[in-house]
C-alpha cells in the first residue's frame, strides 16, 4: 500500500520535473541558435509532453489501485469488527457475567 501510495503521489512530480527539463532544453537551443523556429522548439517540446505523459501513465493506475486495496481493507477490518463483536455476545450468552 505504501507503495502505491508513494507511486501516487511522486510520479507526477517526475513528469513535470521531465517537462521542466524539456522546456529549459528548448529555451537553451533558442539560445544557441538565436532563432525559435519549429525545428528549434520541438524536440524539448515533445520530450517534455512525453514526460507529463509517462509521469500521468504511472501515477494514475498506482492512485486506482490504491483506493481499491484501501476500500478491500477497510471492508475486511469492518467483517472483523462485525464478527469479534458477535463471538463476544456469544460467548456472554453462553457462559453469563
């Protein structure tokens, strides 16, 4: 759980850190070329997209199956909760205070 959790919640940050860097690359060949053409621009630019898009590919199915799991667990602790306090009603019942 403490994965999908960390999953959740970090990859997404990698993705943008990946489009940061793609941006700053783009900008950084404006520079060297003093020009910002298409063919300057689009590579950091589709780098930086691919990023977002690994980053969102991770984080998404990581966040799905963690409220799954969460609500499996939840509802089994309730089927415990529900069950110790039948067996103890049973047990009073059956022995008395």
């Amino acid at each position: 759980m403490s994965f999908l959790a960390t999953c959740g919640s970090v990859t997404p940050f990698i993705g943008l850190l990946g489009t940061v860097w793609g941006i700053m690359d783009s900008f950084h060949k404006i520079g060297v070329v003093r020009s910002a053409s298409l063919v300057t621009v689009a590579p950091g630019i589709a780098e930086a997209l691919i990023a977002t898009a690994v980053g969102l590919f991770a984080a998404i199915p990581a966040v799905i199956a963690y409220n799954y799991f969460l609500g499996r667990i939840k509802e089994m602790i309730s089927l415990m909760d529900d069950f110790s306090l039948e067996f103890l009603n049973i047990i009073e019942r059956a022995y008395g205070s």
